[in-house]
C-alpha cells in the first residue's frame, strides 16, 4: 500500500483488522475504554511475532502522536503504548516528542482515502535536531487503514535526514472492511 507513496525500508502489521472481528473488540478496548497496558502487551507481542533482528539495531522508535486535546481526552496515546511495549521488549528509546501534531483533526473513522490524506496531510510537525542522519528509526501506529497518517509522518522524517525508517503497526486494515 505504501510502496512507491514515500520511502521506507520494511513494513509489519501483527494483525487483520476486519470489522465486528476480535481485533476490532481489542483495539476499541485499546483506544477507548482506558486500557493503556492493552498497549504495551501487543508492542511486547508484536516483537515475539515479526522478524526480531529487523527490529534490534534501531536507533529508537517513534509512535504516531495524538493532538495534546486529543490525548487528554484519552488519557493516553495507544501508539505511545504499543511503541513502549516495543522499546520495553527490544531495549530500545521512544521519542514520544519526536513528532507532534500541530492542528487538531476529527477521527478518520468515517473518512474515505482522499478524505483521509486531506486530513492529515499537513497537520504534523517534527522536533528539531532529534533525527540523525543515517539513524534507523521504528515509527509505530496503532491500525493502518489508507496509509494517509503514516505516510505524512514518513515524508516529514524522510526530509529531515537520511534514514532507514521502519514502519510497524499493530494492525492493517482496508476501506472496504
């Protein structure tokens, strides 16, 4: 999905997310039901399950960030979560403040692809000097449907040095599920 949309070196999606599905149950708890540590035992799951040595030598790992209004509303970032299970299981740093969000957007939930990019396609930013060139750098999200969230995260790393950049979610879905 992402091939040819903005540059990355490997892509892992633990799960199939598909409507009414157990995922979809786990992730609603995730999200919504205040359920942080959910998080952090998939990203712990998500190491025992992809290719470990993919993962192993990165520089740290960056999860997707939630607007602050968002986030306080929440209660937490579930991408922080799963990134801190990662970073727990690997021995690896997260920069929560690596990326922030600099406008607030409604949910894409209901958001056809086109919809989804317009949406966040400029609502990112990037703290300065935290990207070193030829860093290796995990960004983690919680389900990629479109590809929009990650890609505009992607482009705004990719410009600011020369990276490998890995891409883990915890689960993959598509519009028409």
């Amino acid at each position: 999905m992402l091939e040819g949309r903005v540059k990355f070196n490997r892509a892992f999606s633990l799960l199939n997310y598909q409507k009414g599905s157990k995922v979809q149950h786990l992730l609603h708890q995730l999200k919504y039901n205040n359920q942080p540590k959910i998080g952090i035992l998939l990203g712990e799951w998500i190491v025992d399950e992809i290719n470990y040595s993919d993962l192993k030598n990165s520089d740290f790992i960056i999860p997707i960030p939630l607007h602050p209004k968002k986030e306080k509303k929440r209660g937490y970032n579930q991408s922080l979560k799963i990134a801190e299970g990662l970073g727990n299981k690997l021995g690896i740093r997260v920069e929560k403040n690596a990326l922030f969000r600099k406008v607030f957007t409604n949910t894409q939930t209901k958001k056809g692809k086109n919809e989804r990019w317009e949406n966040v396609k400029e609502v990112f930013g990037i703290t300065p000097d935290i990207l070193k060139p030829n860093s290796k750098i995990i960004l983690v999200d919680d389900v990629i449907t479109t590809g929009s969230t990650i890609e505009a995260c992607a482009k705004i790393i990719n410009e600011q040095a020369s990276i490998e950049l890995i891409i883990v979610s915890l689960a993959f879905a598509s519009l028409s599920n």
